[in-house]
C-alpha cells in the first residue's frame, strides 16, 4: 500500500497534478515526485473471524442518542 511520506507532500500533490494538466511540468517530472512522494507500507494483516469496527454511534439505535433541548 502506498501513503506520502509527509503532509507536505499530500498537501503539494494536487498542484502537482494541475501543473501536468496544464503543461506546466512534464509526465516525467510528475513521476518524479511521486516516486519520492509516496513510500510502500505493508498491509494490515486482518485477524481472522474478526469483525471489523464500528463507530458507537453509528451502531446506536435512535432510542439511544441524546434528546436535543427546545
């Protein structure tokens, strides 16, 4: 799995793409800095018979959420 390496590469990743669109960088600058702006993570392995978790409130029934004051 691929994840940038800093939030500044995140945040410079769109103007990246808008250069290349534009014709202000080439195809092979882009590469460029994607090759230094992401880094390869292992996946997560996912525990068997595992169910994956779920936010309280989103499994909560209507009856169970705090009542708004008038």
């Amino acid at each position: 799995m691929k994840v940038y390496r800093s939030k500044i590469y995140e945040a410079l990743h769109e103007d990246f793409k808008l250069h290349l669109e534009m014709g202000g960088i080439t195809q092979e600058r882009f590469d460029e800095f994607e090759r230094d702006a992401f880094k390869e993570v292992p996946d997560a392995p996912t525990p068997q018979g595992r169910v994956a978790h779920t936010p309280a409130m989103a499994t909560a029934s209507p009856g169970t959420q705090a009542h708004s004051v008038k």
